[in-house]
C-alpha cells in the first residue's frame, strides 16, 4: 500500500496472471537453458515443474539454467516481472519448447524473434495475458512449424507495436491464418513480410478493420502465400504514409 491508499502490486505479486509454457528434456540429469531476453530488468519467482522454486534477478545464462532429474515434460511457472524471451533459433532452445500455455501478466516489453523456430512448438495460447506495452513482435512466431492450426491471437494487445516484420510468416504447416481480426495497429510503421511463406495457409486473415495510417511498408506481406484464396480485404485501408509495397503478393497463386 502507498500513499493515499492506492495498491501497487509488488514484483512477485500472485494476483497477476503467470506466464506458463511446457518444455521437454530427452534424457536423465538434461540441463535446460531457459532464454531470457536482455535489455530489461528481470524480477521473478520461476517455478521448473519439478518441486524447485526459485527468484531470479540476473538475464545472464547462469541463472537462467535449471537440471531434471528425469527426461520428460515440464511446466514452468514464471511469475513477477519478466518482459523478454528470446529464442531467436537456438538450436539449444528452440527444439524443447512444446506449449505455451498462457502468456500471462508479467510486464513483457518486447517479443522480438522470441518464438522464431520453435519447431516442436504444438499450441500458443495468449490466454491471460498483458501485452499493452509490448513495442515489437518481428519474427515473434516464425517458423513454428508445428502449429499446424492458426493461432487465436485476439487476446495479444499490439496497440503499442511499431513493427512486426515477419511475426507470423514462414510457418509450413500453418493452414489456417492466425486470428488476428481485433489488433489495433494504430501505431505501427512496419508490416513487411508478416504472412509471408505461409504456404498451406488456405484461407486469408482478416486484417479487414486494421488501422494503416501509420504504415510506411508492406513489402512481401503476403508473398508466396501459395494457396490464399481470396485476397484479404484491404478495401479500408489507410495507405497515406505507404511508401514501400514490393512484391507484396508475390507468389500468392490464389489471390487473383
């Protein structure tokens, strides 16, 4: 409680919601390096999955590691003030995320390539989430090969992203497109290459009610999206300050 009565939640306050994924270890004794981001003050309780509970303060790798004593798969509970992963196609990493399970309220900033190539990645679910302040996505799920089913991203609040480069491209297996009908991209500047290579993705997403104003790119946005049919409707659009849209369907054999 401070001054005047008003609550602030401390760094490790349990009412908020905790950010959930699941990882898998192959083998007894695996140690598993988790990725933090770096850039941003860290403040946490990170519960393995295994009965070790721990705080962490530090973005360096020491802390950030955790040995299970037996193979299989863990939840890990990450709760308190945690704005950054970043996978960005570890090998290390990338093949032992296996679902996130909720993304939670635990002050993220930047999603930058955090995602990129988690290749075993079976579900993303934002669930309760708080993403307000989040500034950049690009690349954030590229490359998840095993989300074979259009993620529900209508929980995952971009009102403060700039850019999102490539955030959702280049998933191989992807046949539906993510949902992403309710974003509000007031102040983004950069969208180029954000569904590009989405090569199974039958049907369109609706990007119909998108605020455009600001954007300065659209460059392969939804280039060799082979199968896409129909166009997506782009018919509201605000293309004032557009300066760049090369290539924006290339490729794109279904859009007529």
């Amino acid at each position: 409680m401070i001054g005047g009565g008003i609550y602030r939640p401390s760094p490790l306050d349990e009412t908020l919601a905790p950010f959930i994924s699941i990882w898998e270890t192959t083998a007894a004794g695996e140690t598993l390096q988790f990725p933090v981001g770096s850039g941003y003050p860290v403040n946490c309780e990170v519960d393995w999955g295994d009965g070790s509970i721990e705080t962490i303060t530090a973005t360096t790798s020491p802390s950030w590691t955790h040995t299970y004593a037996t193979a299989g798969e863990h939840t890990i509970t990450i709760t308190g003030t945690f704005p950054s992963i970043y996978i960005n196609a570890n090998d290390a990493m990338r093949n032992k995320l296996m679902e996130v399970v909720q993304l939670g309220e635990v002050g993220w900033r930047v999603f930058s390539r955090a995602f990129m190539r988690a290749e075993r990645m079976r579900a993303f679910v934002v669930g309760i989430a708080d993403t307000s302040a989040v500034t950049t996505i690009d690349y954030m799920l590229s490359g998840c090969d095993a989300l074979t089913i259009g993620p529900d991203l209508t929980g995952f609040d971009v009102s403060s992203v700039i850019t999102m480069i490539g955030a959702l491209g280049s998933n191989l297996f992807m046949t539906t497109a993510p949902d992403v009908s309710n974003w509000n991209t007031s102040n983004c500047t950069k969208m180029q290459q954000l569904f590009i290579a989405n090569e199974v993705m039958t049907t369109p997403p609706d990007v119909s009610g998108w605020d455009t104003s600001k954007v300065t790119d659209f460059t392969s946005m939804f280039a060799v999206c082979r199968v896409m049919s129909p166009s997506p409707d782009m018919s509201a659009w605000d293309t004032g300050q557009l300066l760049e849209m090369d290539s924006m369907f290339s490729r794109a054999d279904g859009v007529a």
